[in-house]
C-alpha cells in the first residue's frame, strides 16, 4: 500500500493566536504505490497544499490516521521519515522553500548525498536529473538564488529526481514554465510514469493537463475531498459546477461547436484528438 488517509483532517494556528483554521477535513483518499497518475484540483486555499505535504510526512494529522508505505504517521516517531521522505519525492509550490545550496549543483546532489551515496555518484545522480529537466549545464556553478523562476523550477525537480522516488508528488510543477518548459515537464513526468509505472501526484489549475495526463482527479473545495475518480467522469459529474473548475480547451471548443453551429457532437472530448474524431464522424 502507498499512501493512506482515514478521515484526516489537518488544523492550523490562526494567525493572530486565536482559535484554529481547518485547512483539510475528514479526508478519505488512498493512493497506490504504483501505476497512479494523480491530479489534485481545487480553487485557491481549497487546501491542495496541504493535503500533499502530509503525503511525504511533512505535515502531520491534527485527526485522523495517515499511513505512508504501511508506516502510521505520528508526529513523535520521527526517527523513520526520512526514509519516507526518499520514497515519496515532494516538489514545493515555491521553489525558493526547497532549494539553499551555494550553487544548483550541490542543492541536487544534496538529497543523494544525505541519503548515503559518495561524492562523485552523487554528482553523477545531480548531473543525471538536471540534464532530465533540460537545466542548462552553464547554470550548474551558480547560486540557485539567482535564477529565474522557471530556471529555480526546474532545479527544484531535479533535486527531487536525483533521489529517484518511488512515488513523485509535484505542487504546481508548471507554475512559472513557459509553455515549451511546461509540456517538457510534463512530458517528462509522463515518461517516467508509463516507463517506471511510478505514480505521479500532481496540483494544477490547468484543466489542459489534467485532461492530457492525469488518470485519476481528486478535487478539493473548502477542504472537503468532493470528488475522486476517473478524468473521464469529472467534466460531466453532475456537481461539476460547484467545483470552481474550469474546462479543458478541446472541451470548450466542442460546446461552442455544438451551440453555435448546432453540431450534433459530444461534448465530453478530453483532448483535441477526441474532438477531431468526433468531427470526422459526422
Ligand atoms: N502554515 C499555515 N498557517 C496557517 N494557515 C495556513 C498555513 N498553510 C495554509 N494555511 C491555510 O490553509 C488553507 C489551505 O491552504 P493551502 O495552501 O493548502 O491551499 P491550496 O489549495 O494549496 O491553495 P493555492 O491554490 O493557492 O496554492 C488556506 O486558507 C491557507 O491560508
Ligand atoms: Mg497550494
């Protein structure tokens, strides 16, 4: 077993002291260990963020159970996470959170080295997983502080990459990327998953690459998991409007297809392709 959640619910600290904020309520979610290809959608402060840290262990239950790789998560059996912490690989938000080394190329080999690999197999695993992320090898010697976003993006994933994860959970991966940056990302990340059978867990606002990679969505609104199942049944599930999500771009087109040339086609097309067949066909 991955990843299990019974009835979790995660509270923090209101700012100014007084009382407690429920960023995540009684979550039921359980996520393979391998063949997943999972996208977490919500609106902003739906709580995607902090249900994903609690899935490496960074984020502890205020209620609930939380098993990562048949382990119980407590916050006081801390002595174990960090073998937890190379199994399940996060990718922050904010890159900025994750990377601190003098240079891009210490920041990846640190993960590998922490982990117990030499020097020189660590700089080989670091080089490895920047080249995946197509980092440019002049930017190696340089502080990750002084990089552009998409640059400290992808010197983020790499160092996660270079602990070669059995699972990989990204927050945003795309946020920052320009679009040939974000579809190599992704590209990527779908790679490794169909080659290695890894499972992916992925935030995103972009209904595009839900409906392009993802196979299974788990949507959260004000904390509550209000849905999880297949990509195909999420645009036509009947709360689908409550949800605060919009819809893929081949899925837009086919409504104003069918309403303003009164085409007779579905609308449900996941991808262009779809849309394209479904033209054909009539
Ligand atoms: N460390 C924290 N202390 C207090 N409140 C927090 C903390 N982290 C998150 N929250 C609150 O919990 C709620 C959920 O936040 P979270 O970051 O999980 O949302 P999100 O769905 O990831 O949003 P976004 O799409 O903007 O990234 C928000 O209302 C946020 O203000
Ligand atoms: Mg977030």
């Amino acid at each position: 077993m991955g990843i299990k959640f019974e009835k979790v619910t995660h509270s923090f600290k209101n700012p100014d002291g007084r009382g407690m904020f429920i960023a995540i309520e009684d979550i039921d979610l359980t996520i393979d260990e391998k063949s997943e290809f999972v996208a977490v959608c919500g609106h902003t402060g739906s709580g995607k963020s902090t249900l994903i840290q609690h899935m490496n262990a960074l984020l502890f239950p205020s209620k609930g159970n939380l098993e990562i790789f048949d382990r119980v998560i407590k916050p006081k059996k801390n002595r174990k996470l960090n073998q937890i912490r190379k199994r399940v690989g996060l990718v922050f938000q904010f890159p900025e959170y994750q990377l601190f080394d003098e240079t891009v190329l210490k920041d990846v080999m640190f993960g590998p080295l922490n982990f117990g690999l030499k020097k020189e197999e660590a700089k080989e695993k670091a080089i490895q997983a920047l080249k995946m992320v197509d980092f440019e090898e002049k930017l190696y010697d340089q502080s990750p502080f002084r990089l552009s976003g998409g640059q400290m993006k992808k010197a983020s994933i790499a160092g996660i990459l270079a602990l070669e994860p059995d699972i990989i959970i990204l927050d945003e991966p795309t946020r920052g990327l320009d679009p040939k940056s974000s579809l190599e990302v992704m590209e990527l990340f779908n790679d490794i998953h169909k080659k290695y059978d890894k499972t992916i867990v992925i935030i995103t606002h972009d209904m595009d690459i839900v409906s392009k990679y993802a196979k299974r969505v788990v949507v959260l609104d004000e904390g509550k998991k209000v849905f999880d199942g297949k990509k195909e049944d999420l645009f036509i599930d009947p709360n689908f409007k409550t949800f605060h999500l919009d819809y893929p771009s081949s899925m837009k087109l086919a409504i104003d297809l069918k309403n303003k040339l009164n085409l007779d086609i579905k609308e449900n097309v996941l991808t262009f392709e779809e849309l394209m067949e479904e033209l054909e066909r009539i």
